[in-house]
C-alpha cells in the first residue's frame, strides 16, 4: 500500500512541476518494487518504466537507456515480446537512444527498433489504438531527422 501511495504522490509531484521530488519518489518506489516484488514482477516492471521515462523527460537519457535496457530484457522474457508493457519499454528505449546523444549507428539501430516495434504494436493493439497513434506519429518524426546509412 506505501508504495501505491508513493507512486500517486510522484504523480502529485509531476503535475506540480516539482521533477526532482517526483524522480526521488519513482526512485523509491522502484527500489521498494525490486524488495517486495523482485525484478519479473509485472509492478517492478511498471515502476522502472515509470522512472526511466521520468529520466528522460530530465533529459537524462543515458540513465533511462541503462535503466529500459535491463528491464526490457526481462519484460520480454517474462511477459512474451508481444505484451503491451513489454511493447512501451522498447518503445521508450527507442525514443531515448533518438533523443539522446547517441551515436548516428545507434540512432538508426534504435529507428530500426522503434519501426519494428510499431508494427507489433499496430497488430496487437490495433492500429486505432492512442499508444500505436503516439507511436506512429513520434516514428515518422524521427525518420525525418535519422539519416540513412550511407
């Protein structure tokens, strides 16, 4: 229950623009997860993706990519690659390799990803869905801005 509390408390914290108490807050409510639950529970899982997306609306992108890589691994492992929550992590790993500082290979592997991710995406979710739109729309951004190999 503390940590559903916490967790609703770092959404106060993000509404009121206080980011730094908000990302102390996921913090912890992540750390709390990883006690209570261990690392393939479906709320860990929920609660990392939480605080990485935090860190990359901080800009903080090579800690968000470090936190998703590890936990997109285990989500795909444990909840099948198809899995909605295991769809949003490799998105979100995508978007922060693109946003960040990332070198021109690794944007285009992650531009790679990001397509393939939406195509599950479209199948699964169907392609009306508000997180395919999101997907698609952030997708066709990117392709403007990625060169291709040369």
């Amino acid at each position: 229950s503390i940590l559903v509390v916490q967790n609703n408390l770092a959404g106060s914290y993000r509404s009121l623009g206080r980011l730094d108490d908000c990302l102390r807050t996921q913090r912890d409510v992540y750390s709390g997860r990883l006690k209570l639950n261990g690392e393939e529970h479906e709320m860990t899982l929920r609660a990392a993706n939480n605080y990485a997306m935090l860190l990359s609306t901080l800009r903080r992108f090579e800690e968000a990519k470090r936190v998703l890589r590890k936990v997109a691994s285990v989500a795909r492992r444990v909840l099948g690659a198809e899995h909605a929550l295991s769809l949003s992590l490799r998105e979100d790993l995508s978007r922060a390799t693109l946003d960040g500082d990332s070198s021109g290979n690794e944007k285009r592997q992650a531009l790679q990803m990001l397509e393939d991710t939406v195509v599950v995406m479209r199948r699964v979710l169907g392609p009306a869905h508000p997180d395919v739109l999101r997907a698609q729309r952030k997708l066709e951004g990117y392709r403007k801005e990625i060169p291709p190999a040369a």
